[in-house]
C-alpha cells in the first residue's frame, strides 16, 4: 500500500512539473500603480460625466493584456445597463461611494452602442442580482453578463481591472 502511495505521489509530482509553462525568454517585470497614483488620476477626471479611463495597461505573461482603469461616476448619471460580448472580465473595486448593482439577468430592449463601441445597450435589466456597492467591496463580472447601476446614492469612484485574453485593449503605459 505505501509502494503504491509513493508511486501515485511520484506520478502527481511529474505531472505537475511538465504542466507549467515554460519561463519567458525574457523574465516579466511587475507593474506598481501606487494609492497615490489612483488618487490623482481619479482626482483629475471629468466631474460632469461618467469618465471610465486606462490608468495602466500591460503585456502579461500569457500572451494577453490587464487593464487598471479609474472611474467617476456623478450621482446624477447612473447610466443605462450594458453587455459586452467580448471575453474580457471587469473586476469593479469599490473606493468612495455607495450604489446598487445589478449583474446578469435579460436586457430589456437592448441596442447596439454608438460606433465604435462594440457594446450592446438597455435601460434596464430583467431578472439579475442586485446588490449594493460600498467602498472595499468587489465585484467580478465575466465578458458576456448584463450589468449596470441601477441606483447611486452618492457619485461613485471605483477601479476596474480588465484582463483581456483578447489584447483589445490598448496598452497605456
């Protein structure tokens, strides 16, 4: 029984070892975006309007692209629901502000987005989760999901990570 555990332990081991991807020929450097480099970019962004804009994106390992962006959004402009239908996640990180989100479910009336947007627009979402927003929150919405502020409660300041298996994204350095 021991022979046949060191063995299956051995094999596992193995199995592991030729399962990773080999190192890039060029070893891969991290990128920092400081608090303080958040706070002046958000800081700086349009206040009459929502303003969703790349502080950084990079080349990662794996032949795709990560985006930071910081976003404001004023009280009086919720906005409308949105799909889209790419393969890019958002991972909304909640900083100022309180909101309620609704995540997947059916677009009503949906249409496309002003050119060159690919996305698809609603007024609203039938049947998705809602949830309310408050600063550290954080919410993961794959490529492909019904999403949108349903309700803000105050203006709304939050980042949005992108990793784009697709590389759409534009890098910004």
């Amino acid at each position: 029984m021991t022979r046949i555990a060191l063995t299956l332990a051995a094999i596992a081991c193995i199995g592991v070892a030729v399962a990773q991807t080999p190192a890039p020929a060029e070893p891969p450097s991290a990128t920092d975006v400081t608090a303080e480099d958040i706070s002046k970019f958000i800081d700086a962004l349009p206040r009459d309007r929502v303003s969703d804009r790349p502080i950084r994106t990079v080349s990662v390992t794996g032949d795709y692209r990560v985006g930071v962006y910081g976003v404001f959004r004023p009280k009086e402009i919720p906005g409308g629901a949105n799909l889209h239908p790419v393969n890019t996640t958002e991972i909304y990180y909640m900083l100022k502000g309180y909101a309620t989100l609704v995540t997947g479910g059916t677009l009503i009336d949906p249409r496309p987005a002003p050119s060159p947007s690919t996305s698809i627009r609603s007024s609203g979402i039938e049947g998705g989760v809602s949830r309310r927003i408050v600063p550290g929150d954080v919410v993961v919405i794959p490529g492909h999901t019904p999403h949108y502020w349903s309700e803000l409660e105050t203006d709304i300041e939050y980042l949005i990570f992108r990793p784009d298996p697709d590389n759409r994204i534009t890098l910004v350095d």
